[in-house]
C-alpha cells in the first residue's frame, strides 16, 4: 500500500495516483483544473467545529487527533476511510491537503489510520 501526503498547491506528479482531496474547504487560488483531483470525500475530514477549534490553538495536536479519530469512527467516515484504503490497496495515493504543515495535520492521522489497515 502506498498512501502519501502532498500540499495541492505542489504540481502533479505521474506517481500520485488517485489524488484525494481530505480538506473540508477547496484551497484557495486553486483551481479544479490545476489540482486535478480525482476523488473529494467531504465525509472524511475533520468537522468544521474541530477545525476552528484546532485553528484556534485551544488545544494540542494530541487531543485534535484523538478527537479527528473519534470522528472517524463513525458510520459515514469508516465507509469512506475504507473505500480509500481499498483504493491504496490497488494502487498509489496521494492523500492532498492545503495545511502548511501537514505532519501536524489531520492528513497524518488518516495515514497512519491506513496504513494501520493495510488493505
């Protein structure tokens, strides 16, 4: 399985694969034709209250991610976290992300989510 993890704004490589957007919002000064995007699962990304509140610096990465997993355990995300480990087991991924950094970011908890997996 190969699961990585790119900035959009980074050009698109040929090893990339199936490139899966995981951010809520579509990146601004990006357009749709320049990400080339082949999959945008909305379901799969933090909600929009865990954001701002990460965003906010109310908490540490520890707890963002321990909240991002409990979220993750839902219905609709563990169907979608699936379909895109079934995809990795077919191929490359790249999983993109317009955080700045994104080894603090919930892109490493889907990752290591994955990768644990291992379909």
């Amino acid at each position: 399985m190969t699961v990585r993890v790119r900035r959009v704004y980074d050009p698109p490589e040929p090893e990339d694969g199936v490139r899966v957007l995981v951010d809520r919002l579509w990146p601004r000064g990006v357009s749709k034709e320049a990400a080339r995007v082949d999959e945008w699962p909305k379901g799969l990304t933090p909600s929009t209250e865990l954001r701002r509140w990460y965003h906010a610096g109310e908490g540490t990465y520890e707890e963002f991610a321990r909240r991002y997993e409990a979220e993750l355990a839902e219905p609709e995300a563990r169907e979608l976290l699936g379909h895109v480990g079934d995809l990795a087991g077919r191929g490359p991924v790249t999983l993109l992300t317009s955080a700045k950094s994104p080894e603090q970011s919930h892109t490493a908890v889907l990752v290591r989510l994955l990768e644990a997996d291992g379909r």
